[in-house]
C-alpha cells in the first residue's frame, strides 16, 4: 500500500459516490480512507466495514480526481485480516483449496483437461522446450465449471478453424491467482505468480491468449513476463481476415456488458463490440456502458465471498435489458457469464433472456 498516494486524498466522496455496491451494503471507501489517514488504523470488523463486499472493479480508483487508487485501501484491509486468520469459512476453504490443488473449486488437477474430452480436433499440450505461437490460458472457472467449458471450448473451436497455432499448459497450469491476491493472500499469489511463470517460461511462444479479463489483467500487469498478453477479443479482431468472410451474420439484436477487468482496468472497450458488430443486426447499449458499467458483482473473489447483501448488481442489469426489450447479453468474462445468468434464474426470466459468452456465438455462426 502506497500511503503517499493515498495521503492526496481530499475526502470529495467520489470514490463511495460511484461504488457500485456502496448503496447496499456498508461498505464506504472514503470513510475507510479517512480513518487511516487520521488514525492510521485498517477496519478492524470486515462485516461492519464492508471491507468484504468490495468486488474490486476500481471504479473509486478510476473516479478518483487525486490518484490516491482507493481500492489499496481495502486490499491491504482484507491482506490484514487473512494475516490475523479473521475470515470466513468460504474464504479459508478457497485458499485452502487453491493451495493444495492449484485452483479455488478444490478440483483436483489431473481434472483440469476433462473438458478438452467433448473437442474434435487435438490441443496440443506444451512440453517444456516446445513452440507455439501462442499459449491459450485457460483459468479454473473454465477448466472446471461445466457451463464454462462450453467457453474453452467455443475459444478452441475458433482458433483451430482460422488456423491459429496455439497449445495450453493442461496440469501445469495453476490458478492465475487474480481473485486469491484480492481477497488477501499476497504470500499464495506470489508462489502461484512464480509456478505459472516457470511454467511459462518452460515453453517457446510468442504470446498468451486469455479467455478470462481476470487472468488477463494479473498476466499483463501483475506478472512480469516478457510477453504480449492478448484476451481473445483484441486477438480475434487482429486476426479477422482469417474469419470475417467465414462468418454467417444474424438477425439478433444484443447488448454487450462490460467487464471491469477488461474495460476499466484495461481499456479494452471497443474490440469486443467489432467483433459483435460483426455478426449482429444491431448491438445496443446498457444505461451504464464502457467507463460507466455496472460490475456484475462477480470479481473481488465474491464468487467465494458469502455475501450479506441481498440485491445483486447483475439482476439489475436483467432487469434493464427487459427494459430495453433486449432478448441476449453477451459477455467477454466466465464471472459475468456465471452471475449474469444466475440473475436470470433469479428473477424467473432466462427463457426471455440469454446470456452468451461473444466466442459462443462466433463458433455458432463460423462456417
């Protein structure tokens, strides 16, 4: 935590007046903040502070007019109290299980390719020494989900048809360690950090190609790999003279959500949409888009995290696209995928409204 950064703070409430989850829950970065500033002291009660309900989307940190990056504030709040042991049961058992078996479900790892078995044409699995031009980082929620496979499966569909030489890691991959270092285990991040490096370094490729913003955003930005980091999005736009005249347009009109790891962490806000564009009669906008959308609620490792609260941020978006008379959501995010869809289970819906994945329907719609 880079307390010079955060003394810039000039208490002007930006940071809690864009918190996608401040409204219901009692999380308030600024009062946290100021606390720490005037006492020099971290939340001492997760739950009452609502250091927990955080999904790390960085909206304060993008609102913010100082730079202080707020979100440090609660990151160093949750590495304080993984330190004391004072978590819950869910956070222990994620952490426990990525420990021991190298991702967050508690799958064992010789599990981890089960989902190349439903694919017709061979992934290479990479050797120490071999080459590549690219390297497919698959993630846990993908390698293990059974509604997430279908992801990791739509991806390989693409690449092996435009041709892209690619191979993956199989049981050498770990969890990338994006969620495990925001809910508070530095230390377990840094040894996953280091295994998937040696891992990658092992081999000869030119790039890596992620399928999930989160691992995409640790890989670019928190490892230190001497590689270009694609998420397939900006990969499959580069490449689309291998595909666009392969590709069967519709008559589907859709919305894009934005992920906060793709497109406030990273920018990433117009590739998604060309490759949409691409096959839909007319992609549509939510209310809250790019720079402004409404996290799904999913990051933050809140996919392990219980949650008091009770109103989730991605029924909200369901019920905007009822709104809007919008029958597909597209997303470029297993989490968005998972909560998306639940919220649509949630409110009763899902036969109205469909939430795919945008290399779902690209693999659909390839000749």
């Amino acid at each position: 935590m880079n307390t010079k950064i955060l003394s810039n703070c000039v208490q002007c409430g930006r940071c809690s007046g864009g918190c996608p989850v401040a409204m219901k829950s009692n999380l308030n970065v600024r009062k946290i903040l100021y606390s720490f500033l005037i006492n020099n002291t971290l939340p001492t009660d997760g739950n009452k502070s609502g250091v927990w309900e955080c999904t790390t989307c960085s909206t304060c940190n993008q609102r913010c007019p100082k730079s202080c990056e707020p979100l440090e504030i609660i990151l160093s709040a949750r590495a304080n109290f993984v330190e004391r042991g004072r978590i819950s049961a869910s956070v222990i058992k994620a952490l426990e299980n990525t420990l021991l078996h190298g991702n967050p479900f508690g799958k064992p790892k010789e599990k981890r390719t089960d989902w190349l078995k439903k694919i017709d044409s061979p992934v290479r699995i990479l050797q120490k020494g071999e080459t590549a031009d690219y390297l497919l980082f698959v993630c846990c929620s993908n390698a293990y989900d059974p509604r997430l496979q279908e992801v990791a499966r739509s991806v390989v569909k693409i690449l092996s048809g435009i041709k892209i030489d690619f191979g993956i890691l199989g049981e050498e991959e770990n969890c990338c360690g994006s969620e495990i270092k925001r809910m508070g285990e530095v230390g377990l991040f840094t040894e996953l950090k280091e295994k998937n490096s040696q891992a990658i370094e092992g081999i000869k490729v030119k790039g890596i190609i992620t399928i999930s913003p989160h691992c995409y955003n640790v890989l670019k930005n928190e490892y230190e790999l001497n590689l270009p980091v694609y998420h397939y999005t900006t990969l499959l736009l580069q490449e689309k003279e291998r595909w666009q005249n392969r590709i069967n347009r519709t008559e589907e009109i859709g919305l894009f959500h934005d992920p906060c790891f793709l497109g406030k962490m990273n920018k990433v806000y117009d590739q998604p949409r060309q490759l949409l564009k691409s096959i839909l009669k007319e992609l549509k906008e939510f209310d809250r888009a790019r720079e402004n959308s409404l996290c799904c609620e999913g990051g933050g490792g809140r996919m392990w995290i219980e949650s008091e609260s009770k109103e989730r941020l991605a029924e909200k978006r369901i019920e905007e696209a009822l709104r809007l008379g919008i029958e597909k959501i597209f997303v470029a995010c297993p989490f968005c995928l998972s909560t998306l869809e639940d919220a649509a289970k949630v409110k009763g819906v899902e036969e109205k409204i469909g939430v795919m994945d945008i290399t779902e329907f690209l693999a659909q719609n390839l000749k």
